[in-house]
C-alpha cells in the first residue's frame, strides 16, 4: 500500500461494520421483530466491554461476597473442594528428558527429598512463603482462588527476602489486590498498554503498572505512586504472577464468572429481606382489627372543609378513639382461647399467621438460587445445602458436575499459582545446593537453564482435597474394581482421598512391621469386592429358600 493511499484510509476512517439492512438469513439478526429490534448491543473488542466495567462488576462481586451467605458459600465451595487443608506436593520430574544419569531410582530420591523440603518452608508455621508473613503455602493458594472467585483474576510478585535469622530461603510471594492494577495517570489505554498491562506486539504481557495505594486510600502518602514491575528477570525467573482465564482473543484482564447473575444475586437477597422482615411482623401482631370509614361521611369531609387534611386526621382520630373505647369496655375482646362476641360497627378481625412467608413460596427462591447456583458453577444442593429432595443418583450427579468444574479451576488457577510458587523455590534451592539427589553435572554453571531442565525438573501434581464420598462401601468398592482391572493406579485412587500415596503405603507397612511385632492378628477380608455374603443373607432372610 502506498503512503498516499495509507493517508486517504486515515483520512476516510476505519471500514464501517457490515451489517444486514433487515435480518438476512439469520432470525436472531433480524431488526424488524418486535422482540429482537431494540436488542443492539455494541460490537467491542474485549478490553473495550470490560475494562470500562471492571471497578463496578468487582465491587459488586465483592459486596454480594460479603452480604449474602449463599454466595459465600459458594466461594468457600471452590476453596473447600479444590485446596482443602493442605495442597500438597507430588514432584514428578522429567528423568528421561535430563539424561541417562536420571534414571527411575534418581527419580524416586528427588522426589522425596524435594517434597520434604518445600514442604517444610512451603507450610512452615513461621509463613516464610508469604512475603508479608500472614499465611501458609496451602493458605495462599486458598486465597488466590478467592480472590479469583471474585474478580476472575489473580495477582502476586515474586519476593526475593532480605537474609534473615531462620530464614532458610529467600523466595517468597506477594499478594496484590487487582485494584491497584492500573494505568498510570499520564498513561492512557493503548494498543499496548491496557489496565495496568504493558504488552509486545503479540500480546504477550512484559511490564505491569501497579499503583503503590489501593485507589481508595487517599490518606496514604503513595496514593499517587505507580510501581513498574517487568514480567520476568533477564534470564526468565518469573516476577509477577497474573492468572486469569480469558474468554475472548486480546483479553487482558480477567472477570468473575459470577458477574452474569450479580442481578439475580441482587434480587434474591432483598427477596429473603422482605420475606424476613415480613414474618417478623407477622410474628410481632398476632391480630389486627381493620376498619371502614363511611363513605358518606368520608365525602361529606372531604369535600366540606377547607382544610382537608385537619379535617381527615379529626375525623379519624375520633373514629379511632370511639373504637378503642368500645373495645377497652369489651372484656371479651381477647384472644386467649375466648371468642369475640361483637366488634364496633364498621370494623372485622385479621388473624396472622406467626412467620408467615412472602407472596410467591419458596419456589421462587429456590429458581433464584438455582441461577445463582449455574453462574458459579456449582450444583443447586451444595450451595443451598437443601439435600431434602435429593436421592443417591442426583446427588451423584450433581456431585460429578461441580467436580468437573472444580478440576477446570484446579488446574488454571490453584495449580498454576502453585507450579510458580514451587518453580521459583526450586530454582533457588538447586542454585544454592540444598538438594543433594542431583548428579554432579547439574551443579555446572548454565546447566539448569538450558534445554528446558528446570521445567523437566519441576514438573509436579498437587494433590488437594478429597472428591468426597456419598456412599463409601460402594465408592470403596468401585475403587477397587478399578485397581483390580488395572482401570488406576492407587496413586490416583489415595488422590481421591486427598492423600499422598507413596506416604500411604509406607505408613501401612510400619503398621504391618508393628502388628508383627506386637503379634497382632487382623482377619483378612476375603469377599469379592462387590459381593454379598451368602451366609448373612441366609441369616438375615433375604435369599430366596
């Protein structure tokens, strides 16, 4: 393209969107259907329809967490059933992509060598992971899908501590709440620069602008300072960690999955108010005397007076007065268990129901929650806790599902933020010698940081919290079903359970060695996993003679 033909496309303006003049062949297109004609929505880029909208939908995120139970629930859910009381670290390094010298039994040592030491710093009661000391590594990775919950994203820096007494390394994280994630002042949003993110041209982030207040903290002195941390040091130790899940090309800040239903969540927590506040009435007045004023009268004064409203409230006040009269000389007039013969003419008797309900039934709560349920992607009885309609078969099902859900966020967000955390320890501790199953060759200079050995080195799983189970016999059973067919592994299996394998089997074998010891007999169960006993089916009369 030519410079002049590049000045008159300047000139002209960007190519305006083609559109159908009617619908075309589409019918969700269509623009002359009453219920689809003032549906217009803007065609934005990503950033365009998030970055403008990201202050709200987080605040709003945040203050439904923080006001309604049911959906703080359903965050606690993530973190209850994805990190649990302890993530724990399962090393599975690359030996075969290091070299010959690495081979099953090299892998076996680095294993439980590298799993005891991270474990030891990483869940330290001292915090050292936790640069401003508050949390423990299974706590942080709680935390970063909390927050994750609520905003769609996570961010944290990678600390290098100062040399301490005790302290045995020096890698630590920060937290950094997503707030202070922005453009400086005198930086507009750009191509290349969008909410706080510094990008190269193909997207990819390599500087963020993190402000050094909360935006609300005007007192602070730094309120007006910005920080510009790059992505990664030279040689590609990571120095800021920024997870999110993108749902469109060229997005570059995350959004909480929650935010399609922020309406409803809304609405369902003033539904309850009102129905809360409506039974305590209800509950406060156990009968009400309602009364008619004359309509003859009532036009009379209404139309026969100056002052309209004098003449309403004398007019009432009197009426109200001869009521309270007749009903203070009525020694009948009681509820305790004595009927009311007569009442003053003009006025009847409402009983209230103590606790009485809102208009529409429980029905429609439970549809609200059901939404609200779907847009956190978790089954309606987990977060409601109503298993009173719920049998074996749809609890398993429901159960399935979330636990899908559960995986998908495991593997984006709790375990990338614990790969790094673990990545950046590990990187440090070869460095400094203080894992002694490595070879004498991987102590060379430059020797970790070609040919991908520190990501062979720090491959891992995580192992969080168990799945649970509805039916244990039955789960147990079909664990071992599984384990029977060769189906798993009983790495996999103990995973289940939110336990380490390897910790599993060599806890059974000092238990083993001690019954032994100790000359203990334990009956061995020889029934088929699956079976029924013919013999206590015979006793208790459930096969057919």
């Amino acid at each position: 393209m030519s410079k002049i033909d590049k000045e008159i496309d300047f000139l002209l303006g960007p190519a305006p969107v083609e559109t159908a003049m009617v619908g075309g062949a589409f019918d969700a297109a269509a623009r002359n259907q009453r219920t689809l004609e003032t549906w217009q929505p803007a065609l934005n880029s990503a950033d365009v329809d998030l970055i403008p909208a990201k202050a709200d939908l987080d605040a709003r995120s945040r203050d439904s967490l923080r006001n309604d139970a049911y959906v703080q629930g359903g965050a606690t859910i993530y973190q209850d059933n994805i990190v649990g009381s302890l993530y724990a670290l399962n090393a599975k390094p690359m030996g075969k992509v290091l070299g010959k010298t690495f081979d099953d039994k090299w892998e076996e040592e680095f294993q439980e060598e590298v799993e005891n030491r991270f474990t030891l710093y990483a869940e330290s009661p001292d915090c050292w992971m936790d640069a401003s000391r508050h949390n423990t590594f299974t706590d942080m990775v709680r935390l970063a899908v909390g927050v994750h919950t609520a905003t769609g994203e996570t961010l944290a820096s990678a600390e290098w501590m100062k040399a301490s007494f005790g302290r045995p390394f020096r890698t630590a994280l920060q937290f950094i709440d997503t707030d202070r994630l922005a453009n400086p002042p005198t930086a507009y949003n750009t191509a290349n620069m969008v909410g706080g993110v510094e990008k190269d041209k193909y997207g990819a982030p390599i500087r963020y602008h993190v402000r050094m207040q909360h935006p609300s903290d005007f007192h602070m002195p730094d309120h007006y300072k910005w920080k510009a941390v790059n992505a990664r040091k030279a040689w590609g130790r990571v120095q800021m960690i920024h997870i999110f899940e993108q749902q469109r090309p060229d997005q570059t800040r995350g959004v909480a999955m929650m935010v399609s239903a922020l309406k409803e969540m809304r609405i369902t927590k003033q539904f309850r108010d009102v129905t809360l506040q409506n039974a305590v009435v209800n509950a406060t007045y156990a009968a009400s005397i309602e009364s008619d004023l004359p309509s003859a009268e009532a036009f009379a004064t209404l139309g026969g007076q100056d002052n309209i409203a004098g003449a309403m409230n004398e007019y009432v006040g009197s009426y109200l007065n001869q009521i309270a009269t007749y009903s203070g000389g009525a020694k009948n007039l009681r509820l305790d268990g004595v009927k009311i013969p007569h009442l003053f003419p003009g006025t009847k008797l409402n009983l209230h129901q103590a606790g009485k309900g809102g208009p529409l039934g429980q029905e429609f709560e439970q549809s609200l929650l059901r939404y609200i349920a779907a847009a956190l992607g978790v089954s309606y009885e987990q977060l409601s806790k109503d298993y009173s309609q719920t049998n074996y078969s749809s609890a398993r099902a429901a159960m399935a599902e979330t636990w899908k859900r559960m995986n998908v966020v495991k593997r984006q967000v709790a375990d990338r933020f614990a790969n790094i955390g673990y990545r950046l320890w590990l990187e440090e501790a070869i460095n400094m010698g203080a894992i002694s199953s490595l070879p004498a060759e991987a102590r060379q200079a430059g020797w970790l940081y070609s040919n991908q050995r520190l990501d062979a080195l720090s491959q891992c799983d995580w192992i969080g919290a168990s799945k649970g189970q509805i039916d244990e016999l039955k789960e147990t059973q079909a664990a071992v079903l599984r384990l029977k067919y060769n189906l798993s592994t009983d790495e996999d299996e103990i995973a289940r359970l939110g336990k380490d394998w390897r910790v599993v089997k060599k806890q059974r074998a000092r238990e083993k060695a001690m019954d032994v010891a100790l000359d203990l007999n334990v009956a061995e169960d020889t029934t088929t996993p699956g079976a029924v006993d013919t013999a206590a089916q015979v006793e208790s009369g459930e096969k057919d003679e």
